[in-house]
C-alpha cells in the first residue's frame, strides 16, 4: 500500500465505523441502560466478530458472496430477525416503576455471530476487499494492515458510541426518560433496517 491507498483506506474505514448502524445503535442503547462496564462483552464480541470477517475476508471469503449471491440475501433477512429481536427487547428495557427488568446486555458470542449476518459489515469487508487488499502486490501484509486499522476504529467507534450512551443514562434517572429513550433508539434500529430490506 502506498501512502495515498493507506489515506484513504484509512478514511474509508473511520466514515464506515462512525457513522450510524445497527452496532452503534445497539452500544448507545446498552451503555444507556447497562453502563460501559457491563457492555464490555457487546463491544468485545463486536470487534472480534467484524475484525474475523476482515481476515476471511480478504483471504478469499468476499469470493463466496460474490459466487453465492443468495448467502448474502439470506444474511440480509437473518439479520433483520435479529434487528427485530433487539428493538423489542431495547423497547422493553425500562419497566414500569417497582417492576424489575429481566433484560439483559448483548453478549460477547452474540454480538461476535451477529456480524455474520450484519448486511452493513458485509458490504464494507467486501468493499475493503475489492479495493485495498484486492489490488496489493502483497495480500498477507495488505490484510494485516487493514485489519490493524479496522481494530482502531473499531474500538474506537464502539466505545465512543457505547460512552455517548453512558452520558445519556445520567439524564435518564428518570424512569418516563429512559423508556422514551429505549422507545426512539427501538425505531432508530427499526429505520437502519429500511436499507437491509430495500437493498438502498
């Protein structure tokens, strides 16, 4: 990689792991309701999870999808279930007052296999495939670079999201707060499912 593919690789990758999706709005939602600490293991499985898809990725899985398109498609549909599941259960989060909540932060295997079915990391790994580690004289070194920059923003997107919502958890002692919270964080996952079911 010279210096201007790893420039704009790199800038690819923050917009990609910055910008709102299902992660995201999942790790504001638990840091609201769980705390940082408790979301650890989402944030973990997260980044495990998306960082295995880069490697495979780029050492010949994007082939599959390209070959199979309907593995794709059936991903798309799993993980709108799943998306579905969730805002429920983040729409259910806040309980009545004196009723105690049965919901539980997304877990570390969670999390990890939801990537498999996450249209959006599907779509980015294959980009970063196609583009940047595709057209490398070297694939093993151009794989561990992406990989090395996929795990910083990584990490530092899923923390940052997963804080903001910490910070929101403070203006959301109150109980009627935190379930219109939990109830607008449930459509905005609902919303980032518009582009998995219409293919934008």
């Amino acid at each position: 990689m010279d210096w201007a593919t790893l420039i704009g690789f790199s800038l690819f990758a923050t917009i990609a792991a910055f910008t709102p999706g299902p992660n995201n709005l999942m790790l504001a939602a638990s840091g609201a309701n769980f705390g940082l600490r408790q979301t650890l293991p989402h944030i973990l499985g997260i980044t495990a999870g998306f960082l295995s898809l880069v490697i495979s990725g780029s050492l010949g899985l994007s082939a599959l999808f390209t070959t199979f398109p309907l593995i794709l498609e059936l991903a798309r549909w799993l993980c709108g279930l799943f998306l579905l599941y969730i805002t429920y259960k983040i729409a259910t989060a806040a309980p009545p007052e004196g009723v105690k909540a049965d919901t539980r932060p997304v877990g570390f295997i969670t999390a990890m296999l939801f990537q498999i079915v996450n249209p959006k990391a599907l779509v980015v790994i294959a980009t970063s495939v196609s583009v940047y580690a595709g057209r490398a004289d070297n694939l093993y070194l151009a794989t561990f670079i992406i990989t090395i920059i996929f795990a910083v923003v990584t990490i530092a997107s899923t923390i940052l999201w997963t804080y903001g919502g910490v910070l929101f958890r403070r203006w959301l002692r109150d109980r009627k707060k935190l379930r219109i919270f939990n109830f607008t964080m449930a459509g905005l996952i609902l919303a980032s499912l518009l582009p998995v079911i219409l293919h934008i």
